[in-house]
C-alpha cells in the first residue's frame, strides 16, 4: 500500500492531476489464498476478496485487476475485525493512537461508556460524547469507537456527592437531558454499572426512565448489573424488568457468577434469560474468558461501609478467599501489584478482614481506589455462559490494566477455548467477536464478510494464535494475528502496528 501510495503520489506531481486522497486510497486491494469465515457462524469458503474505497467490494473466487495490489493470506484465516463491544482501552488511546494493545488481538472496534462510565478523551475531567467524539476524530486512532451515554457519569453530574439516595423527579429529568444530548450526537444508548457509586443507589425506576429515552431514540442498554455475586439472581431479574418495562434490547455485560455459593448455576441464569427471549425481549450477553475479575476492592464489602466488620467479614468468607484476591493497583502501596491479600496480610502479620477493612476506609478517606483481581468466578459456568449463542466475546480490558484480559480476551478464546479445549467451534467463535456484537450494537455495515460491507478485516492462524498474559505477568500481547485492516487500510502487518490511523467514530444508526 504504502508504495502505491508514493507511486500514485509521484504520478499526482508529474501529471499534475487534481486527484485528491481520496481518489488514491480508492484503489483497491485483492487478499487472496485465504479461508474466509464470513462471521455469520456458516462454513468457511477458499478465495479472495477485494477490498474497494474501504469497502468489501468481491468475494469468492477472483483474479487479480492488472496491476492491482494482492496480499496473500498465505491459507490462514480471514474474518470480519473483532467488535469489542465492552472496552475500557478508550482511556490512552489518544497517547497509543495505533493502538497494538487492540490490534495484537484482532480488534477493530471498541465502544466505551461501559459500566456507566466515560472517560473524557481532552484535558478536561468531565466532557459530553459529542466532545469525546470530535477529540477522536481531530486525532483519530488505528480502531474504530463507539460509545454508549453513561449512567454513573451523569448521576455524578447531577447529584453530586449527595448520591445515597434515590434520583428525584426532577434531578431524572437532568439525568435525561444528558443522555438525550448524547443520543443526538450517537451514543448506541444507555450504559450502567449499578454495582458502582453512585448507581448503586439508584432504584429500577430511574433506570427505567432512562433507559425509556434511550429506547425512544432507536438505542439500546448494557448494563454492569446490581449484583454478580450475593444477589445476582435478582440483578438479572431486574436487567429483564427494565428490558420489559422500557421496551429497549438489554445486554448484560460480562455475565458471570462471582461467589463459590452461586457456582453451577448458569443453566439457571441462561433459562431465565431465554424465557425473557421467549416472551418477545432482546437479551444478549457478553464475556471475558477468564475466571477472575477485576475491580475495586470495595466489591467485596456488599454494605460499602468499611466499618462494617461483619460484611467486610462475609466478603472473605462467602464472596472471595483472601487467596484468590490479587492486587492490581494500590497508588500507596505499589510492592503489593501482583500479591494476594492473604499473602499481604502474612507479611504485615495482619488479620485479613482487619486489612480489608483499614484499607478501604484510608482509600475512602483519601479519595482513591484499590484494584485487585477476584479469582472466583466460577469456570463451568464460564462454559455454560459462553456456548449460550447470545453471549459474545468482549474484553472489559483496558490499555494499561492489571488483567490479561486487556491484551489476550479474543486470543485467549481462540486458543484455549477453541483450539484446545473445543467448547466453541472456531466458526462459532468467530460469529461471537463480529456479526453478533454488530447486530447487537445495532451496527448496519459491520461485522460480516459481506459485499458492500466496511472492510474491517483479520488473518490470523487458527493452528498458532495464542494469547500470552497471565495474572502475574498480565500485560503480554498476543501472537499468531497477522494482518488487520481498518476501512480498508492495513493497520496491522506481520504482528507489528503500520501507524496507520483510519478509525472512525461509529454513530448510532436509526
Ligand atoms: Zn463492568
């Protein structure tokens, strides 16, 4: 690409024609000899496609235009670009514009808001999606982004610190002007996180009445939901209820058990789940590979009062193992990046829950927070959760996380859970990192090989592909993705980023 580009640019000089860049980057692009899997979960055809003004323009069996530029697959696999639909990777993404922390795994698109959070992409600590968006487009990166508005983010704006408490009518009304002016500019809908401060104290009805808003604009809800662990059945419950009530499709985020109490119950979930499907509504699910989460420690403390010994207690009992909680981050105490809190409270000669609890409350008091990894999800349910076929992949990783999910999600899946284990056939698999997340974000034009389709693209080896992060050593890119286009343009060749940067904001389509 790059010659043509100095070819076309050298005969633009010579000539003195008016052809403009985007007459150049029109030229297409055939990538033969590969095993194309199209994403809709169908068997794979051998061939080509062409690639034309960044858009799947042929597939099957062609033959190279005179003079055309040809990549070849080389016979390893070629699918849509994977669809990140629950991404943290947003924030540093101005700083990593060619982003290989995405690339590495086959990522194309991310989409943030999630958990009901967005960050802001300018100096500025609090700005709208239409802002974030305009930040991205002054300077793109190599990926396309998404957003959903965030429910946390306006609660915050809204009520401020006096949040323990229910939303009134009118700060409801505040909260919808938010997301209204976000959904105008094409946030995908509403996003929560109502484990979190301060959605944690908002009742069903508030986010009812937003997710109304969202469902008025043709958008959609994701949700972090109320509980994973002690309540989790009445958290899925009440992801149904607003699905019902606000007539919206509602995906629930990173679905998982996280208490050795709830273990072996997802067939259970998965049955109420395909009952709301059953009644008319749209749910789908998403899922990282991994049987640890990561958050802040404050999850494991269920009153959020961090004088509260007996729930600090029931939270090492009944939640987590002091053994299986990891520390991810502690701004104060970096020696302890990778140790389990068992494990810290042997060295400091502490009783677990008294360390919980003296550590949330300095964390509390000095305003900052403590990431650690919970080992307690449990793994048959992992299975369950991810064969169910509405579930899709996503990461919930961030560019700089404490967890290997940022860096190994979609090739830890085609690895281990594919290749190795077989719980997902590969065309399966696939489907669930491409057409799944498209139609359940509502993207019309991506996340199939498809004529006319946006050229997003992956090869990868199916044989070879492997994630290599781990808990102790989690920010480790992955191997056996070969090339990556973006609209067309090949961002990612031969494991290594190009520095092209042709991503795009991806609105909400009507
Ligand atoms: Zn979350």
């Amino acid at each position: 690409m790059q010659k043509l580009i100095y070819v076309l640019i050298a005969l633009f000089i010579f000539t003195g024609c008016s052809e403009t860049p985007e007459q150049v980057s029109s030229s297409s692009v055939l990538i033969t000899n590969a095993i194309i899997y199209d994403g809709s979960g169908g068997d794979p055809i051998t061939g080509a496609i062409r690639i034309a003004d960044g858009l799947i323009s042929e597939i099957g069996n062609i033959s190279p235009l005179e003079g055309e530029e040809t990549f070849d697959a080389d016979g390893k696999v070629l699918t849509p670009g994977f669809i990140d639909q629950h991404s943290h990777h947003d924030q540093g993404l101005l700083e990593n514009p060619a982003s290989p922390s995405l690339l590495e795994q086959g990522i194309t698109t991310i989409v943030a808001g999630l958990d009901g959070f967005a960050g802001s992409l300018t100096e500025a600590d609090y700005v709208s999606i239409e802002e974030n968006m305009k930040a991205f487009e002054a300077n793109p990166a190599a990926i396309n982004l998404a957003y959903f508005g965030p429910h946390n983010t306006y609660r915050n704006m809204v009520m401020g610190e006096d949040h323990v408490r229910y939303a009134t009518d009118e700060e409801i009304g505040q909260m919808k002007t938010l997301l209204e002016a976000d959904l105008e500019a094409g946030a995908l809908g509403l996003a929560t996180g109502l484990e979190y401060v301060p959605a944690l104290y908002s009742n069903t009805e508030e986010v009812v009445e937003l997710a109304k808003v969202a469902a008025a604009h043709g958008g959609r809800y994701s949700s972090h939901i109320r509980s994973e662990d002690i309540t989790a059945m009445d958290a899925f419950a009440e992801a149904i209820t607003i699905a019902r009530e606000a007539n919206i499709p509602v995906n629930i985020s990173h679905i998982k058990l996280a208490m050795a109490s709830l273990h072996g119950r997802a067939p259970e979930v998965i049955a109420m789940l395909n009952a709301a499907r059953a009644e008319g509504l749209e749910i789908t699910a998403d899922q990282y590979p991994y049987d640890g989460w990561n958050s802040g420690l404050q999850l494991l403390v269920l009153s959020r009062d961090f004088y509260d010994r007996e729930s600090a207690e029931f939270g090492l009992t009944s939640i987590a193992d002091p053994s299986m909680i990891i520390f991810g981050r502690h701004p104060r105490k970096p020696d302890y990046t990778g140790k389990t809190l068992a494990q810290v409270a042997e060295e400091e000669s502490r009783d677990p829950v008294f360390l919980l609890m003296s550590l949330l409350q300095e964390a509390e008091r000095d305003d900052y927070g403590i990431s650690v990894i919970g080992r307690n999800i449990g793994t048959s349910d992992i299975e369950e959760f991810m064969t169910w076929e509405h579930t899709a992949i996503a990461s919930d990783g961030g560019i700089d996380g404490r967890h290997p999910r940022g860096q190994g999600t979609f090739t830890r899946v085609l690895s281990s859970y594919v290749r190795e284990q077989g719980v997902l056939t590969l065309t399966e698999a696939i489907r669930k990192m491409t057409s799944l997340p498209a139609k359940s974000l509502g993207f019309k034009n991506r996340g199939l090989i498809e004529e006319g389709y946006i050229a997003d693209l992956v090869i990868f080896d199916p044989d070879t592909v492997q994630d290599h992060g781990t808990y102790e050593d989690p920010i480790q890119y992955s191997t056996g993705i070969h090339a990556v286009w973006v609209g067309g343009e090949l961002v990612w060749d031969g494991e290594r980023e190009t520095g092209a940067r042709p991503g795009r904001i991806i609105r909400r389509a009507d």
